[in-house]
C-alpha cells in the first residue's frame, strides 16, 4: 500500500494564493524580474511586457554645462540609478572622473540609488531617513538658504514636489535632463496573444509612464482601442499616481498597493485574489 505516501505540492498547487491567475506585469526594458519571480513563486502565471525604455535625453547641452561647472555647487542630488549611471557615463565621456566632485556634497534618494552610487566608490553625504525623497528636505543637514544645487534628472515626467520644496526653503536648484524615458517599439507575441484572447487575470502598473507607454504600444496591434480586450482583466497601481492615469486611460482601477512598493503591490495583488 502506497496510499500514505506525502506527495510533494507542486508550485501551482491550490495553496499557491495566485495559483490559476495569469498576471501582465508592465515594466521597463532591462529591468530586474523580481516582481515576476515572486508572483511566479506565488503560483502566478506572469507574462512580461517591458512598456518603459530609458534612452539618452534630446540634448546633452544642459548636463555638459552643469558638469563644466561642477564648482559653483554646493550639493548634487540623486533621486535614481538611472540619474546615477547616465551622470557618470557622461563625466567620463567628457574626459573628468569623480574627482572634480571632490568639495561637492552628494544627497540620495532612495536604496538603490545608494547602492549604485557606491559602485562608483563614492558615500553619499546624506540619505533621507526611509529612503523617501519627501523627508529630505525637512531632514536636509544644512541650512537650505542661499545653496546652489545640482539635480540631474528625467527629462520628462519626474515629480516636481523635490524641487518645489528645495526652492521654498531658498535653494537655488539647476535641473538638467540626464536621461529620459522612452516607449518601445513592439508588443512580445506572449502579452499580445493574452491581450487579444481576454485571458488575463490581472495587469500591473507600477508608473504613470507605463501606463502611457502601455496604451501607446498597444495602439499599433489594437487600432480599435486596449480597453475593450481588458474587460475580464483587473488593473492593479502601486500608488495613487499611477492610479490617476488608470483612471484617465482606463477609467478604472481595481487594485491599489496600500504600500508604494513592489511588495505592496503583490500583498494587494494576493488580498484581492483570496477574496
């Protein structure tokens, strides 16, 4: 008699808390699929769909004067890796190295902002508490008043509350774009197949941009409009922004992340599917 034999779960077994769904995760080109593993670990059926490609900005014009005037700043911020890489790939293109960043003091947002600054060698003088761009400028170690600060960013799209906030307490802040965010060019043959057959248990957002991006890219395949092939789909936002644009694009959202991180957004994900 074998009948008492355990027989191990299989990953899709029943108490997988996403067995049985299959989940469109949107994401940017070249990004980690941590979030998809995860869902995968979950029980999830994922399908990838990168709807987010970040390109060099239209003009290097205003990042090259920034760098050929490294002297006349007090404080350099960076609030991403992408900000991080294409600043330094462009200080080396102009022949300078990290020493000409010697008297300047360097802010980050965010942990992995941090970590590929220290790729670079290089130990930010300051780090928000919680890594969280609103809590840097109440918990700014100087005198904001009269400093000039460097801030190399997305050309299109970033939040403008960071600068705001710097500005009102009386810093002077140079903004250039470092890199911008672009849409790609095709639909994987997996998420168009998925989209075109109505088979999709839910889709993730984790930017406004891909959002845009997503309706964008889909606009070529799906000339008569995405909205009608995700009616069986739920819409699942990491946070109240990407909400918005669901709303304006969707005219819905289904599923929101209390927390605005990727583990927010699979506890909210696994919370609607137990329901």
């Amino acid at each position: 008699m074998h009948h008492n034999i355990p027989i191990s779960p299989s990953p899709h077994h029943s108490h997988s808390p996403l067995a049985g769904k299959t989940i469109l995760v949107t994401r940017s080109v070249g990004q980690s699929s941590q979030f998809s593993d995860r869902l995968t670990a979950a029980g999830a059926r994922v399908i990838e769909l990168p709807a987010l490609e970040i390109c060099p900005p239209s003009s290097w014009q205003p990042l090259d004067q920034a760098i050929s005037q490294l002297s006349t700043f007090n404080w350099l911020i960076f609030t991403s890796t992408n900000a991080v890489e294409y600043f330094f790939n462009r200080l080396h293109t102009k022949g300078k190295d990290k020493s000409v960043l010697a008297k300047l003091k360097i802010a980050v947002v965010g942990e992995k902002t941090s970590h590929s600054l220290q790729q670079y060698h290089i130990q930010p003088d300051f780090i928000p508490p919680h890594f969280i761009a609103d809590s840097l400028v109440i918990n700014f170690p100087e005198n904001l008043a009269g400093k000039k600060i460097l801030f190399p960013r997305v050309e299109t799209g970033g939040r403008q509350v960071l600068v705001k906030e710097l500005t009102s307490k009386g810093a002077e802040v140079t903004e250039v774009p470092a890199y911008e965010s672009c849409c790609p060019q095709h639909i994987p043959p997996a998420a168009e197949i998925a989209l075109r057959n109505h088979t999709l248990d839910v889709i993730t957002f984790a930017s406004s941009k891909t959002v845009q991006f997503f309706c964008l890219l889909t606009t070529i395949n799906f000339p008569e409009g995405i909205t009608d092939y995700l009616d069986k789909t739920c819409i699942a936002s990491i946070g109240p922004q990407t909400s918005k644009t669901c709303f304006d694009l969707f005219g819905r959202v289904d599923i929101e992340a209390e927390e605005y991180t990727v583990d927010g957004l699979i506890k909210a994900i696994i919370q609607w599917a137990n329901k």
